[in-house]
C-alpha cells in the first residue's frame, strides 16, 4: 500500500478550508456551495481514511510486507495529528453547546 503525503495532508486542508470559509464571513454564501455538515462529514471520512491507511500500513510491517519504518511512523503520527483535531473541534463544538444552553433566556 502505497501512502502519499498529499492524502495525509488533505485532512488538514479540508480544516483550514472550514476555517477559511468560517471567518470569510456569512454574507458571503453565493461562493460556497458546500454546507458545513457536508464539509464536515467530508472531513471525518478523511480521517477514517487515514486513520484505516496507518492501520494497514503498521500490519503490513508486522508481516514483513513493509519495509520502511519511517514510511510506517509518519503515517502513524499523521492518524494521531488527525484524530486529535477531529477531537479538539468535537470538544469546541460541545462547549459552545454548553455556553449557548446556559445562557440566560
């Protein structure tokens, strides 16, 4: 299985991508024709896809099929850089959802 930099590095771009649109402002919707839950789902994919690819990758080294440890660690580390994003934005997401129900009515 051969793993390009170029799909580890999608995951993060679809981040900035969100982010981009984010703070563009919201008058500005002719632009995008993706909506936030879509780009979303688009990004928790990405990191299924990662995350899946790293997996494959560190059984392939355990049977003998991968020969590249570096090859092997970078997917690693790229698989923890994505779910611990995935996680952060979860726990931004929960806590304004926490600000917003107890705020006076």
């Amino acid at each position: 299985m051969k793993i390009n930099s170029t799909n580890h590095l999608s995951v993060l771009n679809n981040q900035a991508r969100i982010d981009k649109t984010a703070t563009s402002g919201l008058n500005n919707k002719d632009n995008s024709t993706e909506s936030f839950s879509s780009r979303l789902e688009d990004g928790l994919n990405q990191v299924a896809k990662v995350q899946n690819e790293a997996s494959a990758l560190a059984t392939n080294f355990e049977l003998g099929r991968e020969q590249d440890l570096a090859k092997v660690m970078i997917g690693q580390q790229v698989s923890s850089v994505a779910f611990q994003l995935t996680l952060n934005v979860r726990n931004k997401a929960l806590s304004a959802y926490k600000d917003i129900m107890n705020m006076p009515v």
